[in-house]
C-alpha cells in the first residue's frame, strides 16, 4: 500500500515538474516569434479587407507556394491568388477574419504556426 502511495505521489510532482516546464517553452515567446504571428495577423486583416494588394506584400509570389484547401491544390501565389482567393473576396462583404490563439514556433529557417 505504502508503495502505491509514493508511486502516485512521484508520478503527481513529475507531472507538475514537467507541465511547467512544457508551459513555460510555450509561453515564452521569441522577438522572431511575435513577427511570425504579426505577419498572420496582417494577413487576416487584408482578408477582412479584402485587400489583395496587401496579401501580395505578405505572401511570397514564388511558384513554390502551394496550397491545399476544399481537396484542390493552387500551386504557386499567382493561382492561388486568382483562382481562389480573388473570387472568394468578392462574394465577402463586412467580413471579420481573425486568427486567436496564436502559437508561433521559429527554428533556424523554418517558422510555423498553429491557431483557431
């Protein structure tokens, strides 16, 4: 019984060591990381305002931008902005588009991000 009790105690600290731990590398967030999520807020906004002009600024205009929604791939901005994104605006008038819960992660090159 002894034995069980220390197990569960141990196990509770080693959670607690390791929550915080966890929350404070996810937390503390980078200058480089704040750009990163700035650089997603200013995409939103140009959404909203239907501003293609801006999106053009954010996104890079390489062949080597692919996305995937709704099961299609637009390959490179070009055909994403045009064939996507331009109609989609249109049909949008006094829309709120935002990101929340931004959670930028920047390691050497590569910066990704995860958000509702």
């Amino acid at each position: 019984m002894n034995k069980k009790i220390i197990f569960i105690l141990a196990a509770i600290v080693l959670a607690g060591i390791f929550s915080s731990s966890f929350y404070e590398n996810v937390s503390a967030q980078t200058s480089e990381e704040k750009r990163v999520a700035d650089v997603l807020r200013q995409n939103a906004a140009a959404f909203a305002a239907n501003d293609l002009a801006a999106m053009d600024k954010i996104w890079s205009n390489g062949a080597d931008v692919t996305v995937f929604e709704s099961g299609y791939a637009d390959y490179g901005w070009t055909d994403y902005r045009n064939h996507h994104l331009a109609p989609e605006m249109k049909e949008f008038k006094n829309t709120k588009y935002e990101y929340t819960d931004i959670k930028a992660k920047v390691s050497g090159n590569l910066a990704y991000e995860t958000m509702k």
